[in-house]
C-alpha cells in the first residue's frame, strides 16, 4: 500500500491487466493527484492478423476500389468494417 492506495497487482499479460482494469475501479490504486499528461507519439494501436475467406469476385472489387484511391486493398476494408461496426452499435 501506497499513499493510502492499495497496491497494483503483477500481471502475467496484457489481456490479464486488461481483464483487471474492466473490473475494477482506479480511484482505489492510483493517486490521481499525482498524475501529470503524458504523450506516446509512436504509439500504434495493438493490431491482429486474421484469416479471411472472400468470395472471389468480392476480393477483385474491393482491390479495384482500393486501387482506384492508391491504397492497399486492406485499408478499405477496414474503413467499411469500421463504418458498419459504428452503425451497428448506434442502435
């Protein structure tokens, strides 16, 4: 314990810490008081390789599209998965 908190437990991975901190509130382990801003300018988000099956005429417009903006045939697959994700979870 420290300053009044109680002490932040060791974890064993990232999804663990993760897991710890949907759960819990850290008023109770962290001296917000103390805080200061802190900028990460080289951080990129945590991405993940999947396999994707797609029907193959689907695939050949999609890097048709993405060939027409110079860019990878991912980058608009991602911006349509993302638009649809935001409209789902509007409702």
């Amino acid at each position: 314990m420290k300053n009044g908190k109680t002490a932040i437990p060791e974890f064993r991975s990232e999804a663990e810490e993760q897991e710890f901190w949907s759960t819990h509130d850290s008023t109770g382990y962290v001296n917000w008081d103390k805080a200061s801003v802190t900028l990460f300018p080289n951080l990129k988000p945590t991405m993940k390789t999947i396999s994707l099956r797609l029907p193959e005429p689907m695939l050949n417009h999609l890097k048709v599209l993405a060939n027409e903006r110079d860019v990878p045939y991912q980058s608009p697959l991602k911006m349509f998965l993302k638009e649809r994700l935001d409209q789902e979870f509007k409702k």
